[in-house]
C-alpha cells in the first residue's frame, strides 16, 4: 500500500476515532436541562476530556506504550476504549458517572491522537508537514461531526448522538486495521523524563516555540467549546426567540470542521514558507476574528457565518507547527519529553479558558465576551516573532523559519 493510500485510510480512521471528543458538547443544551447543570457543571463536560487527554498523554509517554504495543494497535484500543467510555456516557443516570466517564474519554484519546500523528511521522519524510496537515485536519472534522449528528435528530434526543459517536470510535479502530506498519521511517517511541524538565525550560527557542503553542491553545478548544452558545445568543439576539438547536449545531458543524481546511493549508504552508510566519499569520488572522466577530453579533447568519468560518480556519491552522518547532529545535535526548511537555500544558490551559469563557459572558454578555480569546494569540504572535529572530530557528523546516 502506497504512503498516500496509508494516509487516506489512517485519516478516515483517526476521523472517526475522535467522533467521542465532542459528543458530550453537542448536546449540552440538553445534558445540562436533563442533568440541571450550571454553566460551570456544563463547561466540565469538556474539561474533564482535556484533563483526561493529559493524565493518558503523561501516562502513554512515561510508560512508552507505542513501543509495548504498535502505534497502530493503540490507537485501535485506545479508539474502542473512547467509544465504549462514550456509551457509558449516554446511559449515566448522574453527572457524576458522565463526567468521569468523559475524563476517561480524553484518556483513551491521547492513546489515538499522539500516536496517529507518529505513525504519519513513520511513513512520511517529504511532505511530512503536508502530510500531518491533512492528518490534523481530518483529528478537527472529527471533533466537529457530533454537531452534524446533534443536526440530524430531534433536540430533544441526546443519547443517540453520543451512542452514533461511540459507534464512529469503534469503526475508526476497525478501519486501523488496513494499516499494513507503522511505516518504513518509523522509530521507537520518545521518551518522558521529569529530570529532562528543567533542561527543557532552559532551552529559549524552545520555550518560544512553547509559548506561542501556548497563545493557540489558549483560543482554540475555548472556541470550539462554545461557538455553539455563541451562535444562539446571537440568533436569540436579532430574532427575540431561541433559535432551533438543529440549526445552531449545523452552523457549529461548519464552522469547526472548516478547520479541516486551515490544517491542509496551513500544512503545506509551513513546508514552503516556513514555521514561524505561517503560526503568526494564522494567530493575527484568528485573533482579528476573535475580536471582530462581536461586531456582526445579532446579525443574521449571512453576515455573521462568513466570520465565523475565517475564525474556524484560521484557529486550527497552525495547530501540528507547535509541535513541529519543538522537535526541530529541542536536543534530540529531549524531544520525547518536550513534546509530552508542551502537550499537557497546552490541554492544561485549555480547561482554564473553556470554563473562563461564561463566566465571562455571564458579566459581560456574549456579545464580546469572546474578545477575551484574543489574549491568546497576541502572546503567541510575540513569542514566534521573537522565535524568527534567533539564529536557532534556522533549525525550522530546513531553514525556511
């Protein structure tokens, strides 16, 4: 089987396998009614995910657990193990079980995303960055397919779209099969040492890099979390109605799966122009929308959505040239523990900013409480600005910064 085909199954594959990060969202609204959550009960049904995905990054890097078993065989366990946690989800009787069923959701999908994007690495050397572009976009459509499915029942119904995404898990680990390897450049598994910690703190171009993932990470999960809310309380805004919840996940639906898009063009950007001006690019680009998209709150969906998917694009874009930098830059002794490094902390700071969010809006409305979001990538453009400066980073995609 060709690399090219390996990458088309493996996609497909890691698409569906992510269905389960989501699904818990996409039906909110209604969890929140059925389970009386409050806002701050309702963020954590996508913050247990991330503080999950960190514990099983930690965990699945310490352990080196793609060296005990294939990457492609974790990523199949991992994938059934998201959508029976998913399952289990859909027949919680309390928030309790859900929640933790949803962390043990994000552990099992740190066993599907980190290992997928090696496995790219393995049958990859040129284009790679095109190649975890496509692989990154095809992690994001995933994430946004619970919306489509949230679109296609009734909004009084929520079990069955966390049951279909459980099922999508089950099939994205089915699909892994077809992969015949790990790849021809395949190498072991990186490894996590808490002692190579403060080496790797030490290290300022890495840190720069870090930083400016940071910045990313800070807007993107948040947004993604709750654009969803934001679309309705626009809607509910200009109308004086609440909007069908069918319309406003369809509209989520499009606004996060065009991230798709961003990561295939910000991929093969990287490759041509360099790391550090395509992450800038993407952060002005994103954090503009970040502060625009307040402007057209209330409008109808023909101004607003067009906003919306210049954010979505944008957002994600740079997403795979974080970790990218990092492993160019970093000692190669270190790298295995920097990338798990920048991970957690990057899924760390995702929980702040996702239940931050309305707490913000409850203060200030929605309306601009998502002009907080633009924070993130300000900090993130001057630490790749400063990265670009350094005659280190000349280490970045074969000199091109």
């Amino acid at each position: 089987m060709s690399a090219r085909r390996v990458l088309g199954v493996l996609a497909v594959a890691e698409l569906l396998a992510m269905a389960p990060w989501f699904s818990a969202s996409a039906v909110a609204p209604t969890l929140s009614r059925v389970w009386q959550l409050t806002p701050a009960g309702t963020a954590w049904l996508t913050i247990s995910v991330q503080l999950g995905f960190v514990v099983g990054a930690l965990v699945s890097a310490v352990l080196t657990l793609s060296d005990i078993w294939s990457a492609r065989r974790l990523v199949q366990a991992s994938a059934i193990a998201a959508g029976l946690a998913t399952f289990g989800v859909a027949s919680a009787s309390n928030p309790t079980v859900g929640i933790a069923l949803r962390m043990a959701t994000g552990a099992a999908l740190a066993g599907v995303y980190p290992p997928g994007m090696k496995i790219v690495a393995g049958w990859f050397r040129e284009g790679r960055g095109w190649a975890i572009g496509i692989m990154v976009g095809a992690l994001t459509l995933g994430s946004a397919l619970p919306h489509l499915l949230r679109w296609l029942v009734p909004v009084t119904v929520w079990r069955p779209v966390l049951g279909f995404a459980g099922a999508l898990a089950l099939l994205g680990a089915a699909l892994m099969a077809l992969v015949p390897h790990d790849g021809p450049f395949a190498t072991p598994a990186l490894r996590f040492s808490w002692s190579a910690v403060p080496r790797i703190v030490r290290q300022r171009a890495v840190t720069l890099a870090n930083l400016g993932y940071l910045g990313h990470m800070w807007e993107l999960y948040a947004m993604w979390t709750w654009i969803a809310a934001f679309v309705a309380a626009s809607e509910h805004a200009r109308t004086g109605v609440a909007p069908p919840a069918g319309s406003t996940a369809l509209v989520t639906f499009a606004v996060v799966g065009s991230g798709a898009v961003g990561c295939w063009l910000g991929g093969t950007a990287a490759d041509r122009w360099g790391r550090t001006l395509v992450t800038t690019s993407a952060m002005a680009l994103s954090g503009a929308c970040a502060l625009a998209v307040g402007t057209v709150f209330g409008q109808t969906l023909a101004v607003l959505l067009p906003v919306l998917l210049v954010w979505g694009v944008t957002v994600v874009a740079d997403s795979a040239q974080f970790s990218a930098s990092v492993s160019e830059l970093a000692p190669q002794d270190l790298v295995g523990t920097a990338l798990t490094l920048q991970t957690s902390l990057g899924f760390l700071l995702t929980c702040l900013t996702i239940y931050l969010l309305p707490w913000v809006a409850e203060r200030i409305g929605w309306r601009w409480s998502m002009s907080v979001l633009a924070l993130g990538p300000a900090g993130g453009m001057w630490a790749m600005l400063a990265l670009r400066r350094r005659p280190d980073a000349a280490a970045l995609a074969g000199g091109r910064r």
